[in-house]
C-alpha cells in the first residue's frame, strides 16, 4: 500500500530562494520537476502590476551553461543557428539550438561576457538536451563547456518602473549605469561584494532586468529588490503570469510554440537563422530548404467574449469547418480585456484578416488572424 502524499511538502527541485517564496505566501506548481512560485497573491494583480509598475520573477530553474575558450564563438556559430563570434563583450542575442533536421532542440540567450567566454541560458525542461548537444557539438573547437545552472540564482525585475528599482538597489556597483545599458546587453559588476551579471533582457513584452548571482545570496538580493522597489509598486509574481504576459508580447514558449517538429521559419523565427553570415552549422541544409509549402505557421487569433482558446482546441475553416491548425497556447488577455491565442494553421489560412473558429470544448468561437504581438509596451520619447 503506497504511503498517503503529503501536500505541504514540497515535491521536487528547490530554487535557493525556496525559503523566501513560503515566508512570503507563495502558491507552488511542478514547472520541469521544479517546485517554483505559479502566483504570490492573483495572477491578475501580479500581470497588471507587470503592465503599470514591476513585478519580481525567480526565473533560478532556468539552465545556465557557460562556454569559454579561445575557440567558444566560433563552437557556439557551429552549434546554434546564429552568430555570435562577433558579439561585443556585453551584448547578448536570442537563438535556436535546432537538430540536424532543422527541428527546435531549445531557445537560448547567449550572452557575451568576456573575449573568450560565453553565457547560454536555456529552459529548464531543456537543461540536458542543450547541455548534451553544446558538449558534443563544441568537441572540435578549443572551447570547454560547463552546466552552471546549480551554482546560480537568477532574479528578473520586469515592468516600466524596472530601472528606477535597478537605480534604488543599495549596494550595486556596475561600470555601466542600469539606465545607459542597452536592450539585449549586460553588464558584471559587485552586489554586497559579490559578483554579479546584470543583463537588460527579458520575456514580458515589458522593460525590465535579469539579474544573475551564486545562488546562496540569491534570498538575500531578493529581500533587497523588494524593499528597492516597494516605493514604485514592485510586486513579487509567480510563472502563471510570466506565461500571459509573454503571450500577449507573442513569445513563443518551448512545448507550444516551439518544439522538434517546427522549423525556424514555421513559428516566425527564419530571421534567427543567419544562412548568409556564416557557414556550416548544425541544422544548415534543414532550414535552408525550408518546410514543405503546406506545413502549418504560427499566427495570432483575437476573438470577442470571455471564453479563450487553450493549447490542442482545435482550429477550423470559418466556412465549412475543416480543420485547419491547432491553438498553441491562449488565454483571455488580462491587458487587453478579450481572447487571444498563437495557433499553428494552414499557410492558406494564415493572411492577417482571415475569419476562422476555434472549437472550444464543442462550441464554435469565431476567431480573427491578427499581427503579432497583440501587445506592445508604450514608447517614451
């Protein structure tokens, strides 16, 4: 006879700052055998303030590789889909870990952090296969690959007041000041005397920061960011939010959007791909011929009411109701008050304008193609 389960301990990996989650109220989910905060006090509350003010995320299962050597750029132009031997110290650039078939292994960051030393950060339902293939695919270079992800902490403030927070944290020594460091850039610098990598990147649609740190004063650089930030309506927010702000930014999210059986081009990424910068790279043939003329592409759907359209309801033809793609994700769009969703549909299907259903549990939703993102954070001049 199994023994009962008992529910309040928790189940899986631990972020460093577990103990500051559970003091804090923290409800708890399962995100890729992680034990991670999915909401502090409301989803909503916590997306809003995201919007309005800034919200504080415990992104530490994310994976963390570094790749370092005289020969790393040159691996990670091998191993990715992008280049990244001519990234200046400091700049990062988004890319695509993809197979030889040109399917989706993972989306990563790669930052740049000195001459002969690289940062990739991975999901963590990834961490082993993009690990796996960085290794192996590094093997012919002069370059040494390393799984950092136990040995760090990693803290995101998200949100318009984000730089203000930055600029109010004690203790932070950077050569750059967070309000001169560009999007898509970062910086190492000294918390309390601690090394740390603050970068201007995130998965919002919103300003914000990444801030990354050894893992045993992660709690410690948690407790000073929320009370940096208490004056400007910072707010501690959890992965259930993180997951409709990215979607009405139109992120794709490993597992919907993205996975083994699309290529770059299907899910709006072929920009990603530098065929004409560089040469031989894992998965060059694959996305150079590209998918199959009738092969599904991502595209955005609004729709009227309160009713959302979620991961596998099927898509159809608004006339005579064949199918014609699947939702990839969706949900009622707490920004902009009615449905969206990312959809994989039928190329013939795809022109923004196009009128098509998503059958929601038996019921016909009418739906919109619409341009992404659905959502766009206000320009200041």
């Amino acid at each position: 006879m199994n023994a009962p389960v008992d529910s309040t301990q928790p189940h899986g990996r631990l972020s460093p700052l577990d103990d500051v989650h559970r003091a804090g109220g923290a409800s708890f989910t399962d995100f890729a055998g992680w034990q991670m905060p999915v909401r502090y006090s409301s989803e909503l509350e916590e997306h809003h303030a995201v919007r309005t003010a800034a919200g504080l995320f415990d992104l530490s299962h994310m994976a963390e590789i570094l790749v370092k050597g005289p020969g790393a750029g040159a691996a990670l132009d091998y191993a990715l889909c992008g280049v990244f031997s001519t990234l200046a110290v400091g700049q990062a650039r988004y890319s695509l870990l993809l197979t030889t078939d040109g399917g989706i292994i993972d989306d990563v960051i790669v930052y740049r952090t000195h001459e002969h030393r690289f940062g990739v950060v991975a999901n963590a339902g990834n961490r082993a296969q993009a690990a796996g293939a960085l290794s192996v695919r590094t093997a012919g270079f002069d370059a040494t690959v390393v799984d950092e992800s136990d040995a760090l902490a990693l803290i995101a403030v998200q949100g318009p007041m984000s730089q203000a927070i930055m600029a109010k944290l004690p203790d932070l020594h950077l050569p750059t000041p967070v309000a001169d460091l560009r999007y898509y850039w970062s910086t190492t610098g000294a918390w309390r005397g601690e090394e740390i990598m603050v970068a201007r990147t995130g998965y919002t649609g919103e300003d914000g920061f990444e801030l990354y740190i050894l893992a045993e004063h992660g709690a410690s650089l948690w407790s000073a960011l929320l009370a940096a930030g208490e004056e400007f309506g910072l707010v501690p927010a959890g992965l259930a939010c993180r997951d409709t702000l990215r979607l009405e930014a139109g992120m794709p999210l490993y597992g919907h959007e993205l996975s083994l059986d699309t290529l770059p081009q299907q899910v709006g990424l072929g920009r990603i791909v530098k065929l004409a910068q560089k040469g031989e790279f894992v998965g060059r043939g694959a996305v150079a011929h590209g998918p199959s003329s009738d092969a599904p592409v991502l595209v955005g759907l609004t729709s009227d009411g309160r009713r959302a359209g979620r991961a596998g309801y099927p898509v159809l033809a608004a006339e005579g109701g064949e199918p014609v793609g699947v939702v990839t994700s969706g949900a009622l769009s707490p920004t902009l008050g009615f449905p969206i969703a990312l959809a994989l549909v039928s190329p013939s299907c795809a022109e923004p304008g196009t009128e098509l259903v998503i059958d929601v549990r038996g019921k016909p939703m009418p739906a919109v193609v619409t341009s992404l993102p659905f959502y766009k954070r206000p320009t200041t001049d």
